[in-house]
C-alpha cells in the first residue's frame, strides 16, 4: 500500500502598470486570492519611467493524503490541477 501527499497547483497571473515599484507590488497581492502565493513578477520597462508587472501567482493550500494499492492506482487518484509531493510505503 502506498501514500502520497498531494496540493493543488494551480495557476493564474496579474498585470499591473504604474511608476512605484512596491506600490505596484502591493497591488498585485492584493489581487491574489486566499491561499495563493505570488511565485514570480517580471518587470518590463516601458518609456517615461513606467512599468508593467506581470505577477504569477500559485495555489498552495494545505497538503491531502491518498492512498492506493501500487503506483498507477495513486496517480489516477491524483485530481485534475493537483500535484504530487511526496510518496511512502505503508
């Protein structure tokens, strides 16, 4: 019998245009829903100090455990838009 910890891995980004960078920042958390965490942000300068950020944000609620017979049965249990962390013999 095998377990696995499993987390959603879902994604989603934000663009944000303005001159003040962490104000730019700021803007981008508070675009990201609870239980997200902003991954990256990618900065692109543009003429007269302006800058569009680019913020990808991902899912990272609470770790679930599954559990099956042999390592096929596990994947198959591993829902659409979830990934695997960690596998153990039980």
């Amino acid at each position: 019998m095998l377990a696995a910890l499993i987390r959603p891995a879902e994604k989603k980004t934000a663009t944000v245009e303005g001159t003040d960078i962490p104000e730019l920042r700021a803007q981008l958390l508070a675009q990201a829903p609870a239980g997200w965490d902003m991954a990256t942000a990618h900065v692109e300068m543009r003429p007269g100090g302006i800058r569009i950020v680019e913020g990808r944000f991902q899912r990272r609620d609470e770790p679930q455990e599954i559990e099956a017979d042999d390592m096929a049965a596990l994947e198959a249990k591993v829902p659409e838009g979830w990934q695997m962390l960690s596998v153990r013999r039980i």
